[in-house]
C-alpha cells in the first residue's frame, strides 16, 4: 500500500493514473479510459496505474489498496492465462515484468535489470517466465503486485446471481432465435426444384 494524501474520495470505484509525484493526472470508470487519457505521457515513463475500491478512500484515511482485499485465486487465474514470457508489460498497472529466462537481445536484460534497480515499481524481475492471459481486452500478469485480476475476480463473484440470469436469458433468446431459423430451413424442400 501507498500513502496518498493528495487521492480524494471522489476516486474511489475508479482507476486512476498517478504520475512519478504522485499526483493523479487520469481517472475512469475503465483501465482503457485511464489509458487512452494518457496515451502521450506514457512514452515518459513514471506512471502507476491502479483501481481504487469503493470503500477503500474515505475523507478519513487516504490508503490506496489493491484490487481486492486478498490475491486472485488460482481457480480464476488458471482460466484467464493462456501463455507465459520473458518479457511483458502488465496493462493493469503499467509495470514491466522480465527474467533472465529464454532469449533477448545483447544488452536487453542487463538494461531492464538497471531499470528495476531505478524503477521498483515499474519494473519487476520474476524468477521464471512470466504467466500472463488477457481480461477485459487488457495484457494481465497473473502474479503481478497489483493484483488487478482481482477486481474482475470479485466483480464476477460479488454479481454471479446475476450474471447467471443473464446468461440463462440470453442463450434462451439465442435459442429461440435459432430454432425459428432452423424452422425456416427445415421448410425448404431439399432435392426438389423450387419455382
């Protein structure tokens, strides 16, 4: 956890963009609002991306806490990711994850290890490939520190009762649709000529 005097309440259920001060310089309702709003500043580098939960800013304490209150758990993190890396970048939060694993380029490695050195927060070293799947049309790293699968974790958990209904409701009416169409076809008399 950071501590962020200067992140009002009014941030609170939003992602935010926080520039290397430490001031917010971006806020929406969607991570991609929050990046395409930075869009320019992002080539410069200092920029920490995070969700802030409804609840977790209030006017009395200026916390900012990750997406949840616990890790994303491996059930959810095993359905989101499909591939690992050497390298990649966590569109969560913005930070870069790398290790000394597979191949890169004369002087890449050692480069990206002076970068964590300088940038902690944005640059991380992991042991092995890195295991990383994609959410909400975002790359996400499955163990990175800012535990942003968590939110979609605790959003589909927190609204499962109703995301049951809807999807019992629309594949009902994806039916529906269906057997009138195969009605359809089911009428056209095959191996007969038709006027």
């Amino acid at each position: 956890m950071m501590k962020r005097p200067d992140i009002p309440a009014k941030y609170a259920g939003k992602w935010i963009a926080l520039d290397s001060d430490g001031q917010v310089i971006a806020s929406g309702e969607t991570i991609k609002e929050v990046l395409a709003a930075t869009e320019t500043d992002r080539s410069k580098g200092g920029i920490c991306y995070t969700y802030v939960p409804t609840g977790y800013i209030t006017e009395a304490t200026t916390t900012v806490r990750s997406a949840s209150e616990g890790p994303v758990s491996d059930l959810f993190a095993n359905l989101v990711c499909h591939g690992s890396s050497n390298g990649i970048n966590c569109e969560l939060c913005g930070r870069v994850h790398f290790s000394e694993e597979g191949d890169h380029e004369k002087g890449e490695l050692e480069r990206l290890r002076e970068k964590a050195k300088e940038h902690p927060d944005r640059f991380t070293e992991d042991s092995d490939f890195t295991p990383w799947g994609t959410i909400d049309g975002l790359q996400a790293v499955i163990d990175c520190p800012c535990n942003g699968l968590a939110k979609y974790e605790r959003f589909i958990w927190d609204h499962r009762y109703l995301i049951m209904k809807y999807l019992k409701k629309r594949i009902e009416a994806e039916l529906k649709e269906k057997q009138a169409e195969k009605a359809v076809v089911d009428s056209v008399p095959i191996g007969k000529e038709t006027p």
